[in-house]
C-alpha cells in the first residue's frame, strides 16, 4: 500500500522549491527521453528490416561473390553466367535470377544524373513480382524481345534530373544510346538500396551484357521450391559451385541468416547507443543526490522538530526516500514522453527521405524507463535521506543558532 501521507509530504516539499526541482527534473527527463528515443526508433529499425525480408520470402537464398569480407565483396566479380544454369539444375531450386549490375550516368535535356544499372531476365519477373523487388505502377514491363526499353523507380521520374519530371515514351541517354522508358515502378525499399540519391534503371540483361560488357551477375538470387529446404539447398549450391570454381570464391546468404546477423548488428549499436544515453542518468542521479542533500541541510531543524514529536529513523528515511522517488518518477513519465516525440519526429523524417522507419512502441519498455528512473532517484536520493534520519534530534534543533 501507499502511503498517501508521505506521497503528500514528498509533493509538498519539492513544491516549495519548483526551479530547483525543475533543474533537478531535467537530468532524469533527458537521460530516460534518449534511452526511450533509441529504443523506439532500434525497435522500429528491428521491424522495418524483418519486414523488408519477410518480402523477399524466407524461401529466397542469394549467392554473392567474394568471402563475406566487406572489402572483398565490394570488388569481387567471381561468380559466371553459366553458375545461374547449375544452381537452377540443383533438386529444391525453383528459379535462379542473376542480377547484372553497372555503374553510369544518365542524360535528359542536357541534365545528367548517377545511375545504377540493374539488368535482368524479363521472362522470370514474375519471380521478381513475387518477391516486391519490383512492382509496377504506370506502363507495362520489360519484355524478353526489348533492347533498348527501360524501367525507372518512381522518385526517379520526379528526382532524378534537376527541375525535369520524367514520364513514359521519354527517352534517356546512357553512353551515346537513348533508351525508352516504358514502365514506371514503386520505389525500391530502402533496404535493397531504394530512397536517398540512388537512381535505379531496369534493363533486360541482353542489353547489359551486350551493350554495356557485364557479362556476368554480381549477384543471384534463388527461390526454393519450399521453405524447408533452404537449408539443404544451400549446401547443395555451395557445393556444386566450388567445383566448378575449383575454390570458394562466393558465399551463400538465406534471409533467415541475415535476418539473424541484423538482428544482432542492430541490438548491439542500440546498446551502445543505450549505454552513452545513460550517462544522462548518471548526471540526474547525482543531481538529485545534490538536491536532496541540500534540501537536508535546509529543513534540519524541521527533522529536529519530527524526531522530538516521535517520528522515527524509518519514518524520515521514508519522506525523503519519496521525494527522491517522486524525482525520478515525474522525470521518468516526461522523459518517456519526450522520447516518444523525438522517436516519432526522426521516423517522419526518415519517411519523408524514402525510407520506412516504424516506432517500436513496447508497453513494458516505457513502464520499465518510468520505474528504472523511480529506482535512480531513490538510489541517488538513499545517502542524504539515511543522512537526514540518522541526525540526532538535540542537534538538529540547535541546527544554525
């Protein structure tokens, strides 16, 4: 039960000194409204990327070149047309997709702007339809008898060339060549690179094997026939393809693997994040420790006065116990507040530069924050109170005379 009585005495006092409190409030309120921001906005990071692979398919592998190593990857070019045929040959593959990737720049009007060049086989889109790698919006999509036909992201038909809005039947220039728009597609997700300044144009993968040399994908992406056998399918390919290549020059990701390696990549920038964000409360600890020994000092002839009148070591323990406790808690509620807000506004940002960035809302989380702020101020607020209750009750009224 509450004691209402020392509730009432906690408020009463801290009310008599509203600009200390405050000042004392702030330590708390910033430190739990950090914590709370970079929780919400991990957590929301946390179900933007599940969502983005939960897209994909948990049925959906992807080979890449190089060993895993960020630096080998980004210059690895070691996988070969003919892997896509050998892994589509493996028992469990439903399909196997090859990405050809290059670098360029577009012109239109005589404005120019960086491109990436995707290139694919248009007769498996409906493998890339399925995954929500691409999703059409205005025109049709690439045929397998297109040479010169593109597709381009919608941000890239508004943003893509300074003061120029791109539609369909315009026409692009990529090194000396036009090519003709005849599709327009949702935005990529911002997990597969979408949003921000990368402009993406589709093209059939003849065209950038042919017109452009990339003979052979920088990636593949494959789809099991069942997600049971992700597992087993990715050995096989692992397999096959080291002896084809004589050497494991690539690696095989699933999305439940990079599902688990962000999960984990996530948790632990949040927790260093977490971590500087509690040297906030650090700093409200010890200012209500500051506060609460001065408020000590101020009122010792009033402890003076309750001893002589019967109240006990217990009893003045307890009132400014409370009062540090009603600290924390005030500053609890309005750091989660505050946290929540600043949460929300970096989300609405993210989602105004193209990318979904939910908040992770967790009742008990915020619960926690506004007990674990409680806890703060009263372990910071125990050494004046058990101060304040250990003054002999002679002194204490002697106290400044």
């Amino acid at each position: 039960m509450i004691d209402e009585e020392l509730v009432s005495v906690a408020y009463r006092n801290l009310k008599m000194h509203k600009m200390r409190s405050l000042l004392t409030l702030l330590g708390i309120i910033i430190g739990i409204g950090a914590i709370v921001a970079l929780v919400s906005i991990g957590e929301g990071l946390n179900q933007a990327v599940t969502e983005q692979f939960q897209a994909l398919g948990l049925d959906t592998l992807f080979v890449e070149p190089g060993t895993g190593d960020l630096a080998s990857t980004a210059v690895s070019r070691t996988l070969r047309e003919e892997d896509i045929g050998l892994i589509e040959g493996i028992p469990g593959v439903e399909a196997a997709m090859g990405f050809y990737e290059i670098a360029t720049v577009a012109e239109f009007r005589q404005k120019k702007s960086s491109v990436i060049i995707i290139g694919y086989d248009p007769d498996k889109r409906e493998y890339l339809e399925k995954s929500g790698y691409i999703n059409l919006l205005r025109g049709r999509q690439l045929e397998s008898t297109d040479k010169y036909a593109v597709m381009v992201p919608e941000s890239f038909t508004t943003d893509g060339f300074f003061e120029e809005t791109l539609k369909i039947k315009d026409s692009i220039e990529i090194d000396g060549q036009k090519f003709k728009i005849v599709g327009v597609t949702k935005n990529l997700s911002s997990f597969m690179g979408g949003g921000f300044s990368v402009n993406f144009v589709f093209m059939p993968k003849k065209t950038v094997r042919g017109f452009f040399g990339e003979e052979d994908p920088v990636e593949i992406a494959v789809q099991a026939t069942d997600r049971g056998l992700v597992s087993e399918v990715a050995e096989k390919i692992e397999r096959k393809l080291k002896k084809a290549h004589g050497e494991e020059d690539f690696y095989v990701m699933t999305t439940e693997n990079i599902l688990d390696t962000a999960g984990v990549v996530i948790g632990l920038i949040q927790l260093v994040l977490v971590g500087l964000a509690a040297i906030s409360l650090v700093v409200g600890g010890i200012g209500i420790m500051n506060t609460m020994l001065m408020s000590v000092m101020e009122r010792t002839r009033e402890i003076g006065v309750m001893k002589a009148v019967g109240a006990t070591n217990n009893r003045i323990l307890s009132i400014f116990l409370m009062e540090a406790g009603l600290i924390g808690a005030v500053g609890g509620v309005v750091g989660v507040a505050l946290g929540l807000l600043i949460a929300a506004g970096i989300s609405a940002i993210a989602t105004a530069f193209g990318f979904s960035l939910p908040v992770g809302l967790n009742p008990l989380s915020l619960i926690g924050a506004v007990l674990f702020a409680m806890f703060v101020g009263m372990i910071s607020g125990y050494y004046p109170a058990r101060r304040a209750a250990l003054l002999e009750p002679v002194e204490a009224l002697r106290y400044g005379k």
